[in-house]
C-alpha cells in the first residue's frame, strides 16, 4: 500500500549528537541477527508478479482501467511515466507504492488494485518485520495477552531486513536492533475484549441491533428533532411561516428534492450540477464558483468518464436520507464522551448529501455564528478556487478521490461496496484525571522504528495516529494535503466525523473504529496524487466494523519552534497524547512525526512525549520516520539507552522540565535534547 506520508516539511541536516550522547550509544549492544538495513533497492511490480504473489484479486481495479470509476489509472494522464522512480517530499518521506508479499497473518488480505501503479516491492520475502501488514498470532502466545511487556531484551531469533524507500544505489549497510512488528498487538488479537455494541446515552447507534445479530443492517427508527444538540438534517428543514395555505412556499427540502430528482433523470453536465446546488443555496450565488469540479471534468479521458452516469446515482443516494437515517444524530460537543455507529451506507448517503451541499446553516463558520466551533461540510469549498492553477490541479486529484467513493459505494456489482459498520467516539478526560507525569515511575515500552513503511499498511490493526488538525479533517475539504487530509482521502467516510465533531479541546481526541480504504495516492502536499482503486479486505469484528482504527489527536502549532520546550507545552502535548493513547484495548499504537511539519515541531521530542504517553498507557509502540534513516537511527539509540538504564517516565518528564529551564535561559537555539538526556544518564550512571 501506498504510504501517507507524515507532516513533516523539513527536518534539515541530521542533528549530530553531541560527546556524550555518542559515548552512551557506543555501550549499547548492537545484536546480531535481528536487524534493519537501510540497503536502497526498488522495482516496479508487474501483474505477473503480483500474481505470483497472490494478490492477483486485488490488482484488478487499475488493470480494468477503472472503466466504472469516473477516474483515469493512466498516470500519462498526469504528466507521470507509468513506471516512475519513486520520489520523496521535502520531508525525506517517500511517496513510493509498497505491496506486501506475506501479509503480517490471516487478519487481512489487503492488496493494491494496481498492477503497474504498485511501484515498490522488496526482493527479500523473509522480511515481516516492516513490510508485513497483521501479526502472526502464533508468535509465542503474546497475542492473547492485553498488557504489553515492558521494554523486553530485544529479540533475534528471526532476521529481518528493511529495503529502503529512496530508489538509490546502497551506498552502506547500517543497521541497528529493534523490536519485531510482528510481536505489536493489533485489534484482532484482542477481538474477545472488544466491549458490545450497545444502545445507551453515550452511544447513539443508528442501525437496529436486532436484525444486526441476524446478519441484516436496517436502520434503527426514532423520533426526529431539530435543536442545537443535533445534527440539522436537511429533510427536516422547517417550512417558510405563510398567511396563504394554499400558496405556501415550497420548503427547501421540497426544492433540494426536485433539483436533485431531475439530477436522476439521464445525462447530466458540470453544469447541471452547479444549477442543482444553487437552486437551494441562492444565498450564495454572488460567492461560490466550482471551478475545481469543471477543470476535473474537462480533463477525464472521455472513455473514462462515467459522471453521466455516477451524478444520477449519487443523487439519488442523497435523496435517500428519510429512509436511512431514521433517528436524530447527536452533535459530539466539547466535553461529553459521547459516540454515534452508523452504517456505511448510512455515512455514504450522508456525504452524497455534503456533496451537493444541501445541510442547513452549516456554509457560515465565521465567529459567532451557530456553527463556527465546527468544521464545514458541505463541498462547496473543495469544487472553488479561481486563481490559483495548481490549486485547481491538486482538488481535482481530490475530487478523483472522492468520486472513486461514490463510484464504489453506489455500485452494487462492486465487491468493495461497504456492508459494514463504522463507530466515532469522542473521549475527553477531566483534566483531575490526567496523569501526575512526575510521578508515573512506569518504564517505557516496546518500540518498533523504521525508516520504511507506513502508519496505514504496517500498522493495520494497531491504534493508527491522525496528525489531526483541531478541526477534523483539516483541510480535506479546501486546499490542505497534508497527513490528515490525505488519509481522510484514502478513507473518505473519515469526512462524515466533521458532520458533528465540534473542535477539540486540549484533553480530546476522536477515535474512528471500522472505516474502510478505498484509494492508494502518491506524494504529499503539492505532489499529491490519487493512483487507483484500493481493494480493502481487512476482517472486521463481531459488529461488522473493519479491524482499523484510528485516533485524531490535534498537536500544538507553534510559530516560534523554542516554545514547544516550554513546561507548560511539553505538558500539553503529553496530556494529548495520553488522552488519545489511553483505552482498554492495549493495542500497539502505529505512529510517527507527530505535529513535526508545518507545525515545526521537534520530531526527537514528539517521539518521547509520545513514548512517554504509550508507556502510562501500557501500550507498545510501532514509529515510522518515513524515510528519514538518521532520525529513525536516533531514537532507537535513545530509547534503548533509556530501557537499559531503567530510566522511568517520571525521571524522563523531570529531565524535560530542566531542559526547559536550560533552553529558557538561553537566547540561542536549544542545544540537542538527546545529548541533554544522555548527559544526566551518564551522570546517574556515574552515582551507581
């Protein structure tokens, strides 16, 4: 699978450590046997080869040429050589395709619809450690335990190597010790501690629980309402007060319903679209342009484009919302731990919906309006932009993106049409209930790093971390193509959340259990593209709900990069990470640079406060550095040097508050925070 890349913008030359940071690494024991190499190779993988490889189901999406999706799979259609080399980010992160050759057990068979698209592949089929995508659950028994071992020796019964990401010749073989991937718990080696799915005022479940247990999705029947503490559904938009019965004014429902009918009706245009939106939205006939979705439809190949088709079926999903959404849907406010389940089509007609903008006072978010603490939803901002070239070039890999999704959702021949069950939790944890930090004498726990492979594909099962704006979704919806925005691309259903997600408070996260993936993308921000159809059969557990999950937690942004050092910061990105790290499935968590891009943060400290946070947690922890070998070199030498020496998370939080005071007393830039700890480890070390 194609990795998302991190947020990471740049991380500028490798930082060099210091003497003593050098010294302690040198008394580490580099064992034998289990290693990671960062031996660079590349190939382009044929269909041939992906059959020989058993994926010959998945790869069938790109090599039909997506005739039913609406979308070109011929990269020649963006300037691109079909067999491209694989490119990197500003970041270091590469953009290149990777397809596992074992998968990492009998969890999923997730394979990339793409033959000549899947542009990456290992040569060595003994390597598990990175490229594998679920455990194997017959390693020792470990998979049915809950609690993470602490820290344990490393293990080398099994050697492992890592083929790098640059498509560059080897210029030297480093390697360097770190726990075996395929020892992570993920979710369907905890299935049996998975809570039932029950009604209850927490949760809002909008499907019938009954006809669940026999196999059937209906939707569960309630009593609507319209109030401030939920979802406005557009059906349910009150009718104009009128003096005349008998000429009262139609109500915008009546007219949203008859714009999108005569959608339904045959051949429809760009054009025919833009009419329909406006016929319900005049209030914004002077501000809303759809320059985007025109440059999309002028540039599909026209044996390709299947609008003509897909507008007809989407309207008439839209128009489906009385039947499927039964009941009120509860708006996850700011301190209410509070969770909604629907279907995936449930969530599919509710994003046809946002697509042809029909949700009722959700276009003004400006402050102190009734929606300003929410993110938008209506697409109203993805299909404009007047000026910018570049811009109207990325939306409309966006928007290829976004209607491979309705393509696949709307097609009842399609084998990855969804039938399953998604869940959004909100989770906020009173701030008398956080950790004391200087007082959790916990040691850390087991780290996997690699430069190589991805947060989506090797951690499948694990607790997958959203490099979350506080808004949900960041930018998905406008021009912003960064980690979060990207995956929200790949997963679309992810969109919904910001429906009824109000911004997250600093001792909130949201946690999405069960999406699926419908898209593989290459590159980030500004070489972003979408490559072709996903063909995702991850299992899912006993309530229909895929073993993916993910956590949105939202890192700080800081304009001046010396603040994050401060106490009161490195406090609040702590707490954070514990809010979203904590949970009573002690799943191993994949993540990675968090907030380290356009939010300039340290990724040496993220990955110890994040460290930090899994260890009070009590879970493991899977890191990807996407590409960036001497950071990935790095913090696994801190974090063995750290386990060796017993060094708890309560002396590590102290030591971080000295080294804020040492950095507040200084007007240059902060001196290299590992050669600070290695410092004050040689010196206790000195003490013994």
């Amino acid at each position: 699978m194609r990795p998302i890349l991190n947020d990471s913008v740049r991380f500028g030359e490798p930082v060099r450590p210091n003497d003593s940071f050098a010294k302690l690494t040198s008394l580490v024991h580099f064992r034998p046997g289990h290693t990671i190499s960062s031996t660079s190779t590349t190939r382009t993988i044929t269909a041939e080869q992906m059959s020989r490889n058993n994926n010959s189901d998945g790869v069938k999406g790109c090599m039909d040429q997506m005739n039913n999706s609406g979308n070109t799979a011929d990269p020649s259609s963006r300037g691109e050589s079909k067999n491209r080399p694989s490119q990197m980010d500003s970041a270091g992160a590469t953009s290149q395709h990777r397809s596992n050759e074992n998968g990492k057990g009998a969890g999923q068979e997730r394979t990339p619809a793409s033959g000549e698209n899947a542009e990456k592949m290992t040569k060595n089929t003994k390597s598990d450690e990175v490229q594998n995508s679920k455990p194997n659950n017959s390693t020792s028994g470990e998979g049915s335990s809950n609690q993470p071992s602490q820290s344990a020796p490393m293990d080398t019964s099994d050697a492992s190597s890592v083929v790098s990401s640059l498509g560059t010749s080897p210029k030297s073989k480093e390697q360097w010790t770190t726990y075996p991937i395929q020892k992570l718990k993920t979710m369907q080696d905890l299935s049996r501690e998975f809570n039932p799915l029950l009604p209850k005022k927490e949760h809002t479940i909008l499907i019938d629980m009954e006809w669940i247990r026999k196999g059937v999705i209906v939707p569960h029947q309630g009593t609507h309402v319209w109030d401030s503490h939920h979802v406005k559904l557009p059906h349910l938009y009150p009718r104009p007060p009128s003096h005349h019965k008998s000429h009262a004014p139609p109500s915008r429902w009546e007219v949203t319903r008859h714009a999108l009918h005569r959608l339904t009706k045959g051949s429809n245009s760009i054009g025919d679209v833009q009419t329909a939106i406006m016929t319900y939205n005049s209030s914004n006939k002077d501000k809303w342009t759809f320059d985007a979705l025109y440059y999309y439809g002028q540039r599909l190949h026209r044996m390709e484009n299947n609008l003509h088709s897909l507008i007809p079926k989407m309207a008439k999903l839209a128009l489906d919302l009385p039947e499927l959404i039964q009941k009120p849907i509860p708006l996850l406010r700011q301190q209410q731990n509070q969770a909604i389940t629907m279907s995936q089509q449930q969530i599919s007609c509710l994003l046809a919906n946002a697509f042809f903008c029909t949700f009722p006072h959700r276009n003004d978010t400006k402050p102190g309006s009734e929606y300003a603490n929410y993110p938008t939803i209506n697409f109203s901002s993805l299909f404009a932009n007047k000026t910018d070239p570049t811009k109207l070039a990325l939306k409309a890999e966006k928007l290829k993106a976004i209607f491979h999704y309705f393509n696949t959702v709307t097609n009842d021949e399609d084998a990855a049409k969804p039938e399953g069950l998604v869940t959004f939790e909100r989770i906020s944890i009173p701030t008398s209930q956080l950790p004391q930090w200087k007082s959790q004498k916990v040691p850390l726990t087991n780290l996997h790093i690699s430069p190589e492979g991805s947060i989506e594909e090797e951690g499948t099962g694990m607790l997958q971390v959203d490099f979350a704006s506080k808004y949900i979704g960041g930018g998905v919806l406008g021009s912003g193509l960064v980690q979060e925005e990207i995956l929200f691309l790949m997963s679309p259903e992810l969109i919904v959340a910001r429906l009824f997600t109000e911004k997250l408070a600093d001792n909130e996260c949201l946690k999405i259990t069960g999406p699926q993936m419908y898209s593989l993308t290459s590159g980030y921000s500004k070489t972003f593209s979408w490559l072709c159809p996903y063909n995702d059969r991850t299992k899912h557990d006993n309530w229909k709900r895929r073993y993916r999950q993910i956590v949105a937690i939202d890192a700080l942004d800081f304009k001046n990069p010396k603040e994050q050092y401060s106490k009161d910061n490195i406090k609040r990105e702590l707490n954070k990470a514990f809010v979203g790290f904590h949970g009573d499935m002690k799943t191993a968590i994949a993540t990675g640079n968090w907030g380290c891009g356009a939010f300039k943060g340290d990724p040496k400290l993220k990955a110890l406060i994040q460290l930090m946070a899994a260890a009070v947690s009590r879970r493991d922890m899977a890191y990807f550095t996407f590409g960036n070998k001497e950071l990935a070199k790095e913090i696994q030498s801190m974090h063995e040097i750290l386990t060796i020496n017993k060094v708890t998370v309560d002396k590590l939080y102290n030591w971080l508050k000295e080294f804020s005071r040492h950095n507040a007393r200084e007007h240059h830039l902060p001196k290299d925070l590992y050669g600070f700890i290695s410092e004050k480890i040689g010196h206790m070390a000195s003490l013994l």
